[in-house]
C-alpha cells in the first residue's frame, strides 16, 4: 500500500523526466562535428509535438472520460480517430519525394551559312571499363506519418496500462482500507457488548457480597477497579501479553469465589512458567462469564475446571463445567457468538473452537496462535 502510495506521487516527476529526456535526445544522442544542426533539431522536435498531443489528450481527457466511466468502445473510437487524424495530417503535410523531370536544353539553331555537323561518339578505350548505368535506389528513411502511427500506438497502449494498472492497485488499496476499518469496527462493538455484561455480572455478585462480608465487599471492589482497567485500558491494544490476561482471568475467579459456597469446586491450572507473547485481549471473558452463569447451581453441587497450556506456537484454553441449563438460553449463546465473532475477524482460519456438551458437562476448547 505503501509502494502504491509513493508511486502515485512520484508518477508526475516521471512522466515529466521521460518527456524531457525524449526531447533532449536529439542533443545527447546526436552526431555534430563541428556545431550543433538546430535545424534537424527543431524538425526532430517536430516530430515529437503530435506524440506529446496524443500523450496529453490520451490520459488526461480520453481515460478519465471514457474508459474510466465505462465506455470502452467510445474511447478505443475516440483514440483511433485521433490518431489516424494527426497521421493523415502529417501525411496531407509531407512533401512529395517525386522527381522532377530534368529539362533538356534547347537544340541549338541552324545557322544559314553554317553546315550542321554531325558530333562525333565518343571514343572509349578496349581497356577502361563503360560505366554502367545503376537502376538501384537508395532506400528511404521511414515518413513521419508511419513513425507517428508506429510510436503513438505504443505510446498509447503503454500509458493506458500504465493508468489502469495504478488505477486497479488505488481501487485494491481503499477496499483493503475500508475492510480494516470495518473489521476495527465490529470489533469495537464486539468489545462494547462484552464490558457492560461483564460490569453488571460482577456488580451483582458484590451486591450480594455486601449483605454478608463489608470487608470482603471492599476488597472485591478494589479486585474489580484493577479488572475495568483492564477492560478500559489495556483492551484498547490490538495485541495484550499472556500474563495480563491471566492476571486478568485470576482476579475474576477469587470474586466468583467470594460469591460462591464451598458446594462449588473451582479448579484452575495455569502453568508457573508464562511465554513473553501476546494474543488478543479479552478472549477468554465471555466464556469464564458463560460458566459461572450457566455451569452454577444453588441446589446441586457444581463445578468449575479450568486449565491452560502452552507450546511453542499455540495457546491451549479449556473450560468446563457443569451443565445447568437456564430458562433464557437466548442469552446464554452471547458470549460464545461474540468469541467466534471476535477470532474470524482477528486470527481468520488460524484457530480452533470446539464446544462439547451433553446433559452434565459443558466444554469449551480454545487453542489460538501466539
């Protein structure tokens, strides 16, 4: 996009340095002994002005007018008639190489008083060589008329590709920029959805936490300022490390613990060792949200594994836990649809989500690059 860009500003300077160097050939490139011939120079000139006419008409009237809105017949008409034109111009206004007559001289008169004499032939001698007479004829340089039509064909052939290939790669480079704006956008809406939801998830748990512990309330508060931060903040990144999203992810669970009996396990395997790389951030909220909303039951016991690994190119996350179906399943499929929303417009064909359940468990598994 870049090459295309800077191409595009540097095309006027050469197409200028060509136009230059085309006229300045004849001084460059010319056999003078003693002076510079001005005179073949200008008829050289000459020859060059009708090029540059169809040059300037060809690409600033016929393309932009013609073949650019779709005309393609009016515009391969337009650019014949223009050339043949100027051709028959130059060919109306080219001076006839026709020989001219040589005329004799008139035979001299008879005197009255003087015999004519018949002149002599000329004697040769046996040994020297009669000249003979040359029916060949020195071959012409080509008129200016077929120079015109050979060079304005190609001229015109090559600035119209020239055009229409800058114009296809300006054309590719606004659809690319117009897909990167649209794939910011939904991710910026995607990433609307998924704070507000968490927000009000969390803000009820600590509701509830207020009745029983005022200490333990405040302390969640203060575990849910470094979570928005992380929302507001490091969110805005297209790209987070590891180890903030798993701090990240450590953080909600000690609130989930907060709010929940010991009736519910909660398992988590995290690996001591983390990789300095980077993923996309808040992959993993709407799926830890989906567990605790769906995988928690007040009268049966429940429960929670989680675990993450790592290789040398790939991020492993699972989630499973126990399936507790609700009454409003039309909110329950948000998170999971905004996740795989999130990873077609981010990492494309280069993950992995596979979702397995039956009637007790619920299993998420996630393996995206790093």
């Amino acid at each position: 996009m870049k090459s295309t860009k800077n191409f595009n500003n540097f095309q006027p300077i050469i197409i200028t340095a060509f136009w230059a160097l085309l006229f300045a050939s004849p001084l460059l490139f010319g056999r003078f002994e003693n002076e510079i011939e001005w005179d073949h120079i200008f008829i050289v000139w000459l020859n060059y002005l009708p090029l540059l006419l169809v040059f300037i008409v060809n690409r600033y009237i016929l393309l932009p007018k013609l073949l650019f809105k779709g005309k393609k017949i009016a515009y391969f008409s337009a650019t014949f008639l223009l050339i043949c034109s100027i051709a028959f111009s130059l060919f109306f206004f080219h001076p006839k190489n026709n020989t001219q007559q040589r005329r004799l001289p008139p035979p001299p008169e008879r005197s009255q008083n003087m015999d004519f004499q018949r002149p002599e032939p000329p004697r040769f001698n046996s040994k020297e060589r009669l000249p003979m007479p040359s029916n060949q004829k020195t071959p012409d340089s080509i008129p200016p008329y077929a120079n015109f039509l050979i060079l304005a064909i190609l001229l015109v052939g090559f600035d119209a590709g020239l055009k229409i290939s800058m114009r296809w790669a300006k054309l590719e480079q606004e659809k690319m920029k117009l897909q990167t704006e649209n794939i910011e956008n939904q991710l910026a809406i995607l990433k609307n959805q998924v704070s507000p939801h968490f927000f009000m998830n969390t803000l009820n748990n600590i509701h509830a936490l207020v009745d029983i512990d005022t200490d333990e309330a405040k302390k969640a508060i203060i575990k849910l300022s470094n979570l928005m931060r992380h929302l507001l903040y490091d969110s805005e990144e297209k790209m987070t490390p590891i180890k903030k999203e798993i701090e990240f992810i450590e953080s909600y669970i000690e609130l989930m613990r907060l709010r929940f009996s010991n009736k519910v396990k909660i398992n988590v395997e995290i690996p001591s060792e983390i990789p300095h790389k980077f993923i996309a951030p808040l992959l993993f909220t709407s799926l830890l949200e989906n567990a605790f909303k769906h995988g928690i039951s007040y009268h049966t016991t429940s429960f929670i594994n989680l675990a993450l690994s790592f290789n040398k190119n790939n991020l492993n996350f699972i989630i499973e836990n126990s399936n507790h179906p609700k009454k409003d399943e039309a909110a329950s499929g948000i998170g999971v649809e905004n996740t795989k929303k999130r990873l077609d417009l981010i990492y494309k064909n280069k993950y992995t989500l596979v979702v397995d359940q039956n009637e007790k468990i619920y299993r998420v598994n996630l393996t995206v690059p790093i």
